[in-house]
C-alpha cells in the first residue's frame, strides 16, 4: 500500500494551454468570454479536475478571474478541453476587441498578449491534494475563431 503513494513522485503535472477563445457577449461594456483550456495528461494514470481557479491578463494588465468547480475527466495520456466562462468589464478588453475586427483599423490584426494563470486541483489517488499551477500566453487574437481539438 504503501508503495501506492510513492508513486506520485513519478507522476508529471499536466500541461494546461490556451486552445481557443470565444467571445459570447459584449454588452454594455461588460464581456463575456470562453477560454478553452488544453490540458494534456503525460502519465499512465487517468485524473479528474475537480476546480479550476484562474486570473486572466491583457497586455500586461488583470481583467478578470474564474473559477470552475466541475469535474472534468482528463483520460490516460489524452487530452481533454476545459471551458471556463470569463466576465470582463475592462473597458481596455472591450475596447481593444472591438478595434481589432473593424475593417481597416489602424489595430486590425494587433498582437494582444494574453495570458492566464492560476490553479488546478485534481482528483486522483495518484495525485494528492496539492493544487497544480499553471501558465500559459498567446496573441489573443490568433485564439478566436479556433476548432477546438480533442
């Protein structure tokens, strides 16, 4: 039994990554995304997220966080998408989104840095209890519009 434990040294974290976002809403300078995590798991042993606590940034700047407490099934060596829904009401991310898809903008196709960090605790014998954290960046605008894989 004891051995059982010891196995969680051997286990690698899972790689969490921005696959895509969705805008869902934009109103009344509040906006409503979907970010679309990637979370692949290296090991032979299958987990489960239980929650998700994560804070999203713009060009450098915080604009929001979530939490997701939905248990999600990530298989052997698989991949699985997490959604997690994002309310913003920075006006920078509204105003910056809006901009970029306004045909012959000055912005149309600028680079916004985007990245998201936080947490992840899973549930899974192997794992423990500990949370797992998590980075991942990218050009915002080359995650819209992206078919998710799985």
């Amino acid at each position: 039994m004891l051995s059982l434990f010891s196995c969680g040294k051997f286990l690698k974290q899972p790689e969490v990554h921005i696959n895509s976002v969705q805008i869902k809403k934009i109103k009344n300078l509040e906006a409503v995304f979907r970010v679309n995590l990637e979370v692949y798991n290296p090991n032979f042993v299958p987990f489960n997220i239980k929650h998700i606590e994560c804070d999203v940034e713009m060009d450098d700047q915080h604009i929001a966080s979530a939490v997701l407490d939905e248990k999600i099934s990530i298989p052997i060596r698989g991949t699985s998408i997490v959604p997690i829904e994002v309310r913003s009401n920075s006006f920078d991310l509204v105003s910056a989104i809006i901009k970029a898809f306004i045909p012959g903008s000055k912005t149309e196709n600028k680079k916004i840095e985007f990245k998201i960090h936080g947490s992840i605790l899973l549930d899974g014998f192997y794992y423990g209890s500990d949370a797992i954290a998590f980075n991942s960046s990218g050009n915002l605008l080359e995650k819209f519009g992206r078919q998710q894989k799985q």
